[in-house]
C-alpha cells in the first residue's frame, strides 16, 4: 500500500495508540483515586491494624490481640513478624552482665521490656551471657553448659547453634550477630562472625563463620591485625560484624564481600565506643566535657554526625568550685579585710570563668548503641540515660544496688532492640572437608 492509503492507515494506526494510551492512563488515575478512597473511608481500626502496630513494642503489641480478632489474626502472622523487624525503632535498653542474678535487662523504657531479663526460657544451667544483638536477635554464650543459643528475647523463641571450630580459645567469645531484618527475609535467616586470634598472642585474627542456611562453621581466608580485640564490644552495623581494640581502632569483617575494614579511633581511644545508627557504624568519643558523634563513611574515613555536652546528657549544672576564703588576723583593720575581700574576688575570677564548662566526672563511661537514629548512651555511678542527638530527648534508667565492690563501670553491656522478629530453624550440617570439626 502506498500514497494517500498508505498515509491514512498510518494516522489511523497513530490515533489509535493515542487513545489506547489515554485510556491507560485514566485507568491507572481511576485505580489511584479509588485507592486513595479506600483509604479514607477505611474504619479507623483497621487503619491502626495496617499501619501502626508494626511500631509499637512487643509486650504493648501483644495486649492488642484481645482489641478484634482481626487484630490477632494479624499479630500472629509470619509477615507481620518480618514487617515489625524492618520498622524503624530506637534501643529498647541493654542486657547487663551483673554479679547478681548473672544476667539483666536495663529497659530504657518501661512498656519496652522483655518477658524473662535473665532468659530463663533457654535450656541453660546458668544465666547466659549475651555476646551481641542485632535487630531483635541476641547470640547468646552458657560458659556452665558450653552452648550457644540464637534467641529473640522479646519473644523466647531460640535455636541451639554448634561451637566454633575447637582451635579457638578465649575468655569470652567474640560473635557478633548479623540480622537481616529487611521484609525480604522471611525465614529469619541470621549469620554469626566469631573472631579468634590465629595464635596467642600474635594479635593477627581470624574469622569463623556460622549461617542458619548452613547449618556449620567455616573459616574464612581473611586475617586482620587486631591487636587487642575486645570480644564484648562486638556491634553489627550495614551487614558487617565490627570490634573495637585497645589500640584504638575498630576492625569490621563483611561475610558477604569477605573482606576486612579498618578504621581508626577519631579522638582519644581510652574514652570511645562503637555502635549502630541507621544501618551505619557509628562511634562516640568523649573529650573536653562533649560527646562528639562520629560515622564512618565509605573510604574507611569518620565524619561529624552530632556533638552533644555532657552536662546536657545528665541533666547537670556547669561545675562549680567551692567558695574558700583565707583566715585572716582578728586585729586586721577593717580596711585590711576589705582589701582582702577584693583580691579574694580577682583570684577567683578564673575558677568562675571555668564553672561555665561541666568537668567530666571519673565514673562517666559511653555505652554501646543501636537504633533508626543516633542516641548517645552514658553510665555515670548508677544511671543509664540514653539522648537522642536529633529530638534532644533523653531516655533513663537506674541499675540496682549491687553488694559493695561492684564496679557497674566494669560490667558488659549488649545493646538491644525488641522486634517479633522470627528466628530461622538451624539444621545442623558436617563441615566442609577442610574445616577442624567443632568442638
């Protein structure tokens, strides 16, 4: 066909993609608007149901079942589990390894607790200890029983998990526990990174691996130099398991990539602590009476997040210095003592000047962290209180009173989030061939 035939069928084939293309659109409008009504028109409950439970707590969700049956139905559903755990939230508290009962949890608030604080539903002859949490999910060490146990705490469900390979030997375990809580996993698949020092005291380590879809431990090929690796300061943060050392930097090993990051501390490494903000590693470092947040960035470097005085973490009035006065001779002229007086207040100009800055005290220490954004914990005598650099609110708790000689300030601390998140099942696997089998 050609000509004017040919140029006729052409418009017509144009127009009618035109007006199959208008059509498409106002259907797809017509979708939209009747969604957004739907919307509106939704019964304010099922509003609630849909949107706001994933928010609250465990303990105050589960109160909720009794509201309507189509709330249980919805609490107790695996997807709503995996859409809890992906929600943003902050720190619930932090488990505390104390010399009486063993083992407690600290909750920050108080409608954000967990059922048994010492974990009295794993199958453990002695409180544990909790070497890591992440997302709601706490890797968890029995040193009477030698077992390792993965549980969520919010809801006592656990999974028993195998020893490391037999070589590694430590005073406490360094693992740190990486949880995917994307809506993306729905089995609740987890992985553990323990590092351990490819010699005694060579301070070179090494990483042993354990997944759920695994089912074993392995060790990877990777080393770093990690002198002074502090089991117990173990964080997770982007997928990547970090320590911090006492040299005074922080290793990171990333199971997926399998490589080794290094950063180093960006102040004074005798007051500093790492922790996780928004999926990042994130470090806390005391000097000159502030709190100065720092986040790593993508070339291993730190950069400011938030700077935050001390004094207004705790609540306290600038430092000021007792008022002393010299003794003077009762025979003094009353010129003498007035002249006393003066040179009294020019001396004391400078300690004034000084009470406008808070002297940190001895016993103020950071804590780890975790959360959606970046919340400064401290331990100053018996109070936890937790800041949120970006509200300036402040979250506080008090630790019991313990028998004299109890150091709080020496005690482990593993931060920790409340979440339904599920917990994958662990079916046990031989190790690869060229693995020392666990012990």
């Amino acid at each position: 066909m050609s000509g004017p035939d040919a140029d006729a069928a052409a418009a017509s084939d144009g127009g009618e993609q035109l007006r199959a293309c208008r059509e498409a659109t106002r259907r797809r409008l017509r979708e939209r608007v009747g969604a957004i009504v739907r919307a509106v028109r939704a019964p304010l409950a099922d509003v609630l149901r849909d949107h706001a439970l994933v928010h609250l707590p465990p303990a105050a969700a589960a109160r909720l079942r009794l509201v309507h049956p189509s709330w249980a139905r919805a609490l107790a559903s695996p997807l709503f589990a995996v859409a809890h755990a992906a929600a943003p939230r902050r720190a619930s508290g932090l488990f505390v390894a104390a010399p009486d009962p063993g083992l407690l949890f600290l909750p920050l608030d108080a409608a954000d607790t967990v059922p048994s604080p010492p974990l009295a539903f794993l199958p453990a002859s002695s409180a544990p200890a909790v070497l890591s949490s992440s997302q709601g999910v706490a890797c968890c060490f029995s040193s009477a029983d030698d077992a390792y146990f993965v549980c969520n705490p919010a809801t006592g469900s656990w999974e028993g998990v195998p020893c490391p390979p037999c070589r590694i030997t430590w005073p406490r375990p360094a693992i740190v526990v990486l949880f995917d809580a994307s809506v993306y996993n729905f089995g609740g698949d987890f992985t553990l990174v323990c590092a351990f020092e490819s010699a005694p005291g060579s301070g070179i380590y090494c990483f042993a691996l354990f997944t759920s879809v695994t089912g074993a431990w392995w060790v990877a090929d990777a080393v770093a130099p990690a002198e002074g690796l502090i089991p117990a300061s173990g964080v997770a943060a982007g997928g990547v398991a970090w320590w911090r050392t006492s040299i005074g930097t922080a290793v990171g090993y990333n199971p997926v990539t399998g490589r080794v990051e290094l950063a180093v501390c960006p102040g004074d490494s005798a007051h500093w602590e790492i922790g996780s903000a928004a999926g990042k590693l994130h470090c806390a470092v005391l000097a000159d009476g502030d709190v100065v947040v720092f986040r790593l960035d993508g070339n291993s470097g730190w950069e400011v997040a938030a700077t935050v005085p001390v004094a207004e973490i705790l609540q306290q009035r600038p430092w000021q210095p007792e008022p002393s006065y010299e003794l003077t001779d009762s025979s003094s002229s009353d010129d003498d003592d007035v002249e006393n007086r003066a040179e009294q207040d020019r001396a004391g100009a400078i300690p004034a000047a000084a009470s406008r800055f808070w002297m940190p005290r001895d016993d103020v220490r950071l804590l780890p962290f975790q959360g959606a954004e970046v919340e400064v914990v401290l331990l100053a005598g018996r109070r936890v209180v937790a800041f949120d650099t970006v509200t300036r609110r402040r979250r506080e708790a008090l630790l019991p009173e313990q028998p004299a000689g109890t150091d709080w300030g020496a005690a482990a601390y593993a931060a920790h989030t409340n979440t339904l998140a599920l917990v994958a099942r662990v079916v046990l696997m031989e190790p690869p061939d060229d693995q020392e089998v666990a012990s």
